[in-house]
C-alpha cells in the first residue's frame, strides 16, 4: 500500500483516486477527503469542489473530511478489481483509522443499482484515535450555503440544484460542530439522495459494500486480460467504465474541469461531456479486452446523435455533446471558484461545441463498426443502421478536402488537418467493409473507391518531403503527433518506409524521454508546454508496429511509472518537473493508452499455460 509522509500543509494534488458507479464519480485525495464530486450527474454543478478551491491550498469547505488528531503519514489503495478505495490513517503514537470509500453498483431485483450516493465506512485500527468528521457541501461553486437541517440520525443540506441526505452513525453534535472524538467502533456515512434508509445505517453500508466489491471482482473476472501488466489493465479498464454514464450510455473525457494542462497556461477546460472521438477510443480498448457491455450502451447513445443529426448536407455532427444529447453547451467562467492551486479560469460548458471537426464522422463509423461483424451482441447492427452510418460517410466525403479545427481543437485558424482526412477515409474504407458483411456489393464498390480517391490524397498533400515526415496540415510542414494514427486505423503497413520515418522525425522533433507533445508550433496559447500522455502511447504503438518492440516496451514501462499511487493517468505530463501530472483527470484517452500498450506488448499466454 502506497505510504505517503504528512505535508506540511494540505495542497492540492492529482494524487487522486477515482470512486464511482456510473451515475457520479468522486476523487479522494491521500488523506482520505473527498475533493471533487458533481452529483447528480458527472455534469452537475459540485457538490464537493474543494479541488477547484486550492488557491491557498485545499480547504475543509466543498469537501468530506476525516481528520486525525497528530497525523503522521497516511496509505492508500484499492481494493483489487474493484472501485472501492481504502484510506488509512496514522498517528505519532502508531494509532490509525481506516476509511473506506465507494459508490453502490450491483444488480438489484434485476436491476442495476446505482444511486447517485457516496458511502463511507470508517473504523480503528489500533488504539484510541482521535478524529474530526466533515461534511461540507457547496452550492454554485460556494456562492450559495446550504441550507442544513438535522433530523434524528441525518442531516440534510439543501443546495441549489440538490437536496442530499447524510444518513450516519457519526453523533450529529460532532460532526455538525467540527468537534474531535475518540474513535471506538465502526462508523458509517451514506450520502446521496433524499430518502429514508429501508434497513439500518451500519448494516446498510457494510452490505453495500460487500455486494459492490463482489460486483466488481465477477466484471472483471470477465476481462480477457494480457499476461503482463495486468493489475495496470484491470486498473485502467474500471476506470474506464467509471466514465460512462450509463442512463444514457455517453462517455466523459474526464470528471473534472478547468484542470490547466500546464501551471498559468490558460488552459482549462470542461471535459465532463461525450466527446466521440474520444469515446470511440473508450469503445475500441474495453473490446479489445472482450468487454462489449460498454459499447452496446454508447451505440445507443452515439445513434441517438446520427439519427437526430438531420438528412443529407444537413448532417452536422458536433465534436461533443452533453451526457443526455445536449447540444447546447455554452462555455463561461465561474468567477468565485479559486481555480486548481489558484490556476483560473474555472471554465462550466465548452466552446468546441461550435467547432466543426470533420474527423468526428470517422469517429462515429468507427465506434459502431464491430457491432456489424460481432456475434455475441445482444443486437447487431443491420441495414437500418448501415443507412444512418452512410449519411456520416457522405459528411465525411463531402467535408475531407475543407479546412477545420483539427483533433487539437484550435480556436483561432483552420487548416485541412491531416488527422481529420485519415478519420474520413476510415469513415469510408469502414463503411465498405460493412457493406461487404451485409451483403451489399454496390455500396462495397461505392465507399471503397472513396475511401482509395481520400488516401491518394493523404499520400500525396500530407507527406512533406523536406520533413521526411506527414505532417500536420496539407501543404503544410508543422510536426503533430496525431499523425500516428495512421497505424492506429491500419491506414499503411506497418513497415511502409514513409511511416517508418514519420516515427523516427516525431521522436527526434516531439520526443522529451518517454514523452511526447502533441506539436511544436505556437497555437491560440503560445507554444504547448507540456507532453499530452495518449500521445506517448501512441508513440508505443507506432513502434510496436514496425517492429521496435523492445524500444517500445522500454518507453511503455516508463509511463506506467508515471501513473499516481493508485494507477491513474491525467491528460498531461510535466517533464520538465520529473513527470508530474497536469490536466483534467482522469483522463480516458490516458487510460485507453494504457490498455492498448499492454494488449500490444504482452507476452502471449501460452508462453505460461
């Protein structure tokens, strides 16, 4: 179990570790506090925002608290397989306290039981510990108090956008009072919605855990994991799906806002929305692992989009949408909010909602297109669906030679990004191989000739000569690392020597040790300063693929180093500050990078069975 020494005060950090239960997630730092939640979805206002608070360090206020009296050092970990967190706690006399924390996921009545509810369990572990029990919800980013009113064994705390019920066995005067006590038994906390109980606080909490560790421990029972690197995938996988929101089925880039890539950058933003890029991604590493579950809920979700997108030139689709298929996301900035360790803006919506992204229609047709070739699905996908897929392809054909915001979502300028065109010709070249599998040779023909007319193109304006590299844009010679998706789509064979040397220039020019930046040139925010971790991965990938396996598991081991004491990635990597994290957190694409590196670089099985 990670040890971590006590601080000399309580700052703020991505040393965090992920609970949740696919309706709300939560993070809890190292000392055991809950420092971020939005309930009741992943894009609610917070009801605990303290992260976001840390100008000055991490305040008591919009977070859930235990403290111990002469704190000296302090554990963390999770339990394996599952998303249940275990905090413990000790003094200078050796005295400790247990806490444990999760949120309720297990089949009920045949149901899926996951009530936007946090539950805590703390209980000694030697001596008499002396601790302090908080609970201290904001409303609107601390604008607003709660409203509290205590009742015989809750406490209610009415919010602007949420009414919560405390259920606990904690004495209502010392916890309402911020007063220390001795610890002598177990306790419970049961936060969530504003209902009565139907069995007993101590009794509820320890079967919600037991039923939700068991949960946990058959879902991953059923991952087809790699022989190496397996505690990483299991990690990385559960946090995965922690990030779907799984009333609608849409997957959130992250939990949080307005976490800067880099320290005074600027640049903070929104993540808790659906990107279908980044979903796709999701989609495309939890099958890699055999679990499809995922996938079957988004394709419900992501159809939602396609059909609801309109006919013909008319078919829009937006880079991301709102968790319930919200297209209005409009981007503003919380004043009040103190910014993580005093970074502003704190930014609620995202302006990339107005961005045309024309890889988006790749993304979609990639994202759906296992569910045509996949037997073991509850529902394939047929004719109906092959329709609804072509008017992407169309989008995706009509808008390959117009310039747009690229995958990096530049603000300010547009360009023909050569990682939008390889997403349109994966649109195309998909869609034939789907029409071969449904049995429609003249679609087959159709998308196939578009799919080679959008790759001769690629070959011929992306390919820059002097740089001995594809490069960014047409025409173009600036340097990006999403150029490697080339392999990642199967677009060239792995050994194609123009390939090979995009891998080799991307090192040489983007390369920082194991990390990597997404480019090189200024953008709206000067130039980047930090490395973009899927970027790294993508790296691995790329030199799996042609051929440079050990080299690649070199740099794969290093980023695994990187991850957080509990085996967590954010979106970006300060290399210049010995790898520490930065970005919104935590991050799918980051996690995806772990899944796909271990998938590519294990060992086979059958070298131990």
């Amino acid at each position: 179990m990670p040890l971590s020494p006590l601080p000399s005060r309580r700052v703020a950090s991505l040393d965090l570790a992920l609970i949740g239960n696919c309706s709300i997630g939560a993070l809890v730092d190292r000392g055991g506090s809950v420092v971020w939640c939005c309930m009741p979805r992943f894009d609610s206002a917070p009801v605990f925002d303290a992260l976001l608070q840390s100008e000055h360090g991490l305040p008591r206020e919009g977070a859930m608290t235990v403290d111990l009296e002469g704190l000296a050092r302090t554990e963390q970990c999770y339990d394996p397989a599952t998303a249940i967190v275990r905090t413990k706690l000790w003094d200078e006399r050796g005295q400790g306290v247990e806490i444990v924390d999760f949120a309720p996921r297990f089949l009920n009545r045949d149901r899926m039981f996951r009530p936007a509810q946090l539950v805590r369990r703390i209980r000694p572990l030697s001596g008499h510990p002396r601790i302090r029990v908080g609970v201290s919800p904001h409303g609107r980013w601390g604008a607003v108090p709660p409203v509290i009113t205590r009742g015989s064994h809750h406490v209610r705390y009415e919010l602007p956008q949420i009414t919560l019920r405390l259920n606990t066995s904690v004495p209502l005067s010392y916890l309402l009072g911020q007063t220390w006590f001795s610890l002598e038994g177990p306790m419970s906390l049961l936060l969530g919605p504003d209902e009565t109980l139907a069995g007993g606080i101590e009794d509820t909490a320890r079967e919600f855990e037991e039923q939700t560790a068991l949960y946990w421990r058959h879902w991953t029972r059923r991952l087809a994991v790699p022989l190496q690197w397996q505690e990483a995938v299991i990690r990385a996988a559960i946090t995965l799906k922690l990030c779907q929101y799984e009333e609608t089925g849409a997957i959130v880039a992250a939990m949080t806002t307005s976490i800067p890539e880099a320290p005074g950058s600027g640049r903070n933003w929104d993540y808790r929305f659906c990107w279908l890029r980044d979903a796709f991604f999701v989609v495309r590493a939890l099958n890699s692992l055999a679990e499809v579950g995922t996938m079957e809920r988004y394709l419900s979700w992501l159809y939602n989009i396609v059909r609801g997108a309109g006919p013909g030139p008319l078919a829009h689709v937006q880079p991301l949408y709102g968790i319930g298929l919200e297209s209005d996301l409009p981007e503003s900035i919380v004043a009040q909010a103190g910014g993580y360790r005093g970074n502003r803006p704190v930014r609620i919506g995202n302006q990339a909602q107005e961005h045309f992204q024309h890889d988006v229609y790749g993304s979609i047709v990639l994202g759906a297109a296992q569910a045509f070739h996949d037997h073991r699905l509850l529902r394939q996908g047929d004719v109906h669906d092959f329709a609804a897929l072509e008017v992407m392809g169309e989008q995706a054909w009509r808008l390959h030679r117009e310039p747009d915001a690229g995958i990096w979502e530049l603000r300010t300028r547009e360009r023909i990004h050569t990682s939008s065109v390889l997403l349109c010709w994966a649109a195309c070249d998909r869609l034939a191989r789907i029409a071969q599998v449904l049995g429609l040779p003249e679609r087959q023909r159709h998308w196939h000739q578009r799919a080679e007319h959008i790759r001769s193109a690629i070959l011929a304006e992306a390919w820059s000569e002097e740089r001995q590299c594809f490069v960014e844009s047409f025409g173009g010679r600036d340097l990006d690392a999403s150029v490697l998706l080339m392999g990642e789509v199967n677009f060239l064979p792995p050994q194609d020597p123009r390939f090979v040397a995009t891998v080799r220039t991307l090192e040489r020019e983007l390369g920082d040790g194991p990390f990597m930046r997404r480019y090189a040139a200024p953008d709206d925010f000067g130039r980047p300063q930090t490395a973009f971790n899927v970027c790294s991965f993508w790296r691995v990938d790329a030199l799996a693929r042609i051929g440079q396996r050990e080299e690649a598991r070199e740099i794969f081991e290093a980023l695994l180093a990187r991850r957080n004491h509990v085996g967590l990635l954010s979106e970006d990597m300060d290399a210049a500050a010995g790898g520490e994290l930065w970005g919104n957190f935590p991050q799918t694409y980051s996690m995806v990078g772990i899944v796909h590196g271990a998938v590519r670089l294990s060992d086979p099985w059958d070298r131990v069975v």
